[in-house]
C-alpha cells in the first residue's frame, strides 16, 4: 500500500472529530495542525517536530511563513495541483499577503453520474489511486467552528493553495 493510500485511509477515519484548537485527538478534538499531527503519529508513530503553543491569529501576527517551512523540514514538496495525489497535504493561505495557515489531505470524491455520493455519513471520497485519474477535486481539513470534514476543492479554495506537499514513504 503507498504512503498517499495510507494517508487518505488514517483522514478518513478522521471525519466527524470536532474542532479544537491546538488538539491532535482522534474522535475528541483537533485543529488543522493537529489533523496532519495525529496522521503522522499513526504513521511514523512520533510527532513530526515539538509544536509550541499557538494562538488562532499566529499567522497574522508572525508574518513569518512557519507552516510552509515546517511542510519543506518534513514532506516532499509538490509542483503543482496537477502532480498532486490524493493524500498529498495542502496548505491554505487566505490573503495573498498573509502566511499559510490553513491544512488539509487532497481526496478524490466519489462520483457516479456526476455531483458527490451521499450516504448515511455524507460525502464519499476514495482512498484508493490510480495514476490515471484526474487532479484530486476534495480535501479532508478540521474546520474550525464545526469538525474534520471533507469538502469540494471548489476555485474559492483553489485560489488559496499555498503548497503542496506528499508525506515521504518512511522516515
């Protein structure tokens, strides 16, 4: 099994954990950070780097680019939407003079006749992947106010992407 099938297989056992800021607990509370936290923990078994206490607007207030610069100490950088996989992480920047300050892993819903697939739990996605398919057109992310969840990679959050990046195979 690759790394990416891995990945988009731990996310999606993440959906439904509510939002918690600064949390990295499967099914108690995480934030986006801690998402990619508690994926690397289930693969690694070990946090990625020691991650000091950070407030909602450490973006803002930092000015500095700390969550892409932590993604280039630890992932592998991807050149483009069109290279990227499902389970590949995303990163976000909402104002183009702003840092990234938003995460997520890159899924592929799935689809039959168009739209998303709905069942009892909501949108389906694939954790499997085929070189031959299209860019991944969903992400999973913890968004705050609500819970891991998957959403559509609509142009609004297109636009946004900052970076993205593929988990390396081991470490």
């Amino acid at each position: 099994m690759s790394v990416n099938t891995s990945v988009l297989a731990i996310a999606g056992t993440w959906i439904g954990t509510p939002y918690r800021h600064q949390g990295s607990v499967k099914g108690v509370g995480c934030d986006c950070l801690g998402l990619v936290r508690g994926i690397w923990r289930e693969l690694y078994g070990k946090e990625p780097e020691a991650v000091p206490a950070y407030a909602p607007d450490w973006a803002e207030r930092a000015g500095e680019e700390r969550l892409i610069a932590a993604a280039g100490r630890h992932f592998l950088a991807v050149a483009s939407l069109a290279e990227s996989r499902p389970g590949d992480l995303v990163l976000f920047r909402f104002r183009p003079h702003l840092a990234a300050k938003h995460a997520g892993i890159l899924a592929c819903m799935v689809s039959e006749g168009g739209g998303f697939d709905m069942d009892a739990d909501g949108p389906r996605f694939s954790a499997e992947y085929a070189p031959s398919q299209p860019p991944p057109d969903a992400f999973i992310h913890a968004y705050e106010q609500s819970a891991v969840t998957l959403s559509a990679l609509v142009p609004a959050w297109r636009r946004r992407i900052a970076g993205i990046y593929r988990f390396p195979e081991r470490i």
